[in-house]
C-alpha cells in the first residue's frame, strides 16, 4: 500500500455508535481504518442516537438535537425516542416535517447545532478535509453552510438524495432549487448513485459500497455460520434492515 500523508479529518455524521443503523456501521469503520493509515479524526454527529462515556477521548462531539426534546415529541405526536435495540415504530411523519424543510427535519432539529459544532472542531484543530455523509441529507446542508473558507470538502451518499429520492418530489420549483448541492468531491454508497453524482453534476465521484469489515471477522467465525450456497436450487436471503421509515415512499 503507498505511503498516505496524515491528515486532520472531521466527518459530520447525523448516526453513528451507538446507533446500530448501516450509516452509521459504514462510518465507525471508516474512522478506525483512517486512523489506522496515521490520520487524526474527529466526529459530529446527533445526541439522537446515543452516546458513550468516553466519546470525547475518542474526539466524538454529540450535537444537541430537538429530536431528543420529549415535550416536543408530543406536541408533533411522535413516539418516545427509539434508543439501540428497541423495536421500530413504523408511525408517518407530520407534512410539516417531509413536506415543508428542505431537505429533511434535521435541518431543524440538528443541522444548526451540528454547524456549530463544526466550526469550532475546524478552528480548535486546524482540519484540513471535511466529510459529510447523508442521509439525513441536511449533514451535507451543514458542509455546504461551511462556507468558501471550508477545508477540502467530500460528501458521501449513501442514498442518493435527488437520484431515486427516499422522499416524494418537493412541490414547489424553490424547494427543489435549494434540494440541491456539490462539494469538491463525492462518494456514492452504489454504483448508480457515483455514476449519477458524475454525469448529472459533473462531480468527481467515486464509488464506496458498504460491505466487508475485516475487523468483524472473528465476530463471524465465533458464530459459526456459514453461508451454504448449492449451484442448483433456491437460496434464501435474510434481510434484517428497514424497507420504509419517515422518508420512505412505502
């Protein structure tokens, strides 16, 4: 492998661990394997999805996030927030909050406090390179709020926001205007999504699927599974993810 300069990284991440979503899987790996290669990393991600008690040893900031404001989850007639293991409550979001902010609620609710966070990461640090990955996609709302000053800046997309959107098509002609974005260069979690970012856009995009971590491997061979596949036959393929949520178009 050649030799890789260090660099001082800052990923603005909305789930990370302990959230066991796959975005926030795709970027605990990223972050240790930077580390690894010499690069010094640091995290913003939401106080929503969990926190652990050496978060600052590790330089993971916990923005603040309305999402975690019980009084105004009641008001919006959302449920309690789910914490890591709990069971999915499939309830539709209100129209106020897929249908009015661009891109999602978390413009709202975390973006400005994860900006913040951003800011003071870059100056207390001197980074040179900012990641934002999405969705939510207002992560990447906060890179670009960075400003002309902002370090290098990648955005990751793990969905492919206005390329087969989670989300209906924004009604009006400005919600659209401003559902749209580019950054110095991109990464599509799928081929078609890197494909789109380069030919839409003119990005330089490049594609990162999620996939093995050769750090799970003992966790794998501990259990003592394997995947039997006979050349004839059927093969059955578990799926232990979401197919909807608030985004989703069902």
């Amino acid at each position: 492998m050649p030799e890789v300069s260090a660099r001082r990284i800052l990923v603005i991440a909305y789930y990370y661990p302990p959230s066991t979503a796959s975005g926030a899987n795709r970027w605990a790996a990223m972050v240790r394997h930077f580390r690894r290669l010499g690069h010094e990393v640091w995290v913003v991600t939401s106080a929503a999805t969990g926190a652990y008690p050496d978060d600052a040893a590790h330089g993971v900031m916990r923005a603040g996030d309305l999402a975690t404001s019980q009084p105004l989850r009641r008001v919006l007639r959302r449920p309690s927030l789910r914490q890591p293991g709990d069971a999915v409550t499939d309830l539709p979001a209100p129209a106020l909050l897929t249908r009015v902010l661009v891109p999602d609620a978390e413009l709202l609710s975390w973006a400005p406090a994860a900006l913040r966070a951003a800011r003071r990461v870059i100056r207390d640090h001197d980074i040179e390179c900012v990641i934002t990955t999405g969705p939510p996609d207002s992560a990447h709302v906060a890179g670009l709020l960075l400003g002309g000053g902002r370090p290098a800046w990648i955005a990751d997309f793990r969905d492919g926001w206005t390329f087969q959107p989670l989300a209906a098509r924004w009604p009006t002609a400005a919600q659209r205007h401003i559902d749209a974005t580019r950054a110095q260069r991109t990464i599509g979690a799928t081929r078609p999504i890197a494909d789109d970012l380069e030919r839409r856009l003119g990005s330089r995009a490049r594609w990162i699927p999620n996939g093995w971590d050769p750090d799970l491997e003992p966790d794998i061979a501990a259990a003592g599974r394997e995947l039997e596949i006979e050349e004839q036959g059927w093969v059955t393929l578990l799926h232990t993810g979401l197919f909807s949520g608030p985004r989703a178009r069902g």
